[in-house]
C-alpha cells in the first residue's frame, strides 16, 4: 500500500567495532548498549510514543537496514520490547521495558544540555501532576521530586516551531503524555 517494508535484521548485526572491551568502567557497558549512532534518537522518540518502524524512519530519516539493526540491537540490549502490530500482520511494534525506562535521566539531562549549550529545545517537559515544568536536572521545583516518565508530558513552547513536517513532527505539536503511543492506528479496514 506504498508503505515501506521492515526488512528482516538476521544478516545485518554488525561483528561491531562497537565494544570497549578493555574498558574497566560501568559507563563502557552502557555504551555499548546506547552508544551507536542514533541509538539515542531511537530511545527519545519511544520515550514520545513512536512505536513502529515507519514511524522511527520518517522522523530521523535514517536508512531502513540501520533503522532494523538499531531496533534489533535494542531489543537485544532489553531496552526495548517488540510485539507482533496487530494492525499490520509481518509488522512490529516496540515500546521501552523498565530497563529502557530508567534511561529518561541520561536522555533529559543530554536534553537539557543541548537546550542549554546549544539550541533551546521547542519541546518543555512538565509534571503532569501539578503542570510545573521540570529543571534540567529532570525535577519538578513546585512538588520537589524527580518525576518518572510516565508522569511527564511534553507540549511544545510559545512560538517554537517544528522544521519537520512528518506525522510524528506534526503529532508533537500539541501537548502529549511521555510513553502514550504518539500515533495509534486503528486496524486497516477488511478488503
Ligand atoms: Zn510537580
């Protein structure tokens, strides 16, 4: 139906250069599980919702089989779950396990620092209980607690603009739960 395909992953891990072997330090081992290149894209846009493939690609426009690896490697890393799509049969879904979960304060502090040092973020992260929006240390100033994701939402800020016109741009637009799937699809009608 003019979609992209998932291409199968079994022939793509890499041998990979990708292991600190030597490397004596805890940050060595989680590098190697988030530390290739748009691995932590892939984890931030699950944090917002992406679920499927397609979406993943249209929004960080990264190629099909390093898109598949990525996943498969994650999944692998049990950062993230993947489920048969009940809309689409061969398809996937995938969201975070606990495991993945807990890496919302690496991904909001890598946040804030790109916000602070280099360009502001269009997106602010609130407490959903209160509304207050969270410091770039990931805590809420009013209730004095580092919220956990599923009790964060994002809403874009006054006037900022996505560049990007794809429907998980686009779904960003508004305010949105973290981990509430950003684009749910209903099943494809019976021929
Ligand atoms: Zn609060």
């Amino acid at each position: 139906m003019g979609s992209f395909c998932e291409p199968s992953s079994a022939t793509l891990r890499p041998v990979s250069n990708r292991d600190y072997g030597e490397q004596d330090c805890a940050l060595a081992r989680a590098l190697e599980a988030i530390g290739e290149r748009w691995v932590l894209l892939i984890i931030r846009d699950a944090f917002y919702g992406v679920r499927n493939f397609n979406d993943f690609r249209m929004h960080l426009d990264i190629p099909k089989a390093v898109l598949s690896e990525r996943l498969t490697g994650l999944v692998d890393e049990g950062i993230l779950r993947r489920e048969p799509d009940p809309t689409h049969a061969g398809r996937h879904l995938y969201e975070l396990t606990q495991t993945g979960r807990e890496l919302w304060p690496a991904v909001h502090a890598l946040l804030s620092w790109g916000s602070e040092h280099r360009s502001t973020n269009r997106l602010a992260f609130k407490h959903i209980a209160c509304g207050t929006e969270l410091t770039g240390r990931g805590d809420c100033p009013t209730c004095q607690v580092a919220p956990p994701p599923d009790n964060i939402m994002l809403e874009p800020r006054p006037g900022a603009k996505s560049r990007r016109q794809d429907p998980v741009a686009i779904a960003l637009g508004g305010p949105h739960h973290l981990l509430e799937p950003l684009l749910p699809r209903a099943a494809p009608p019976a021929d």
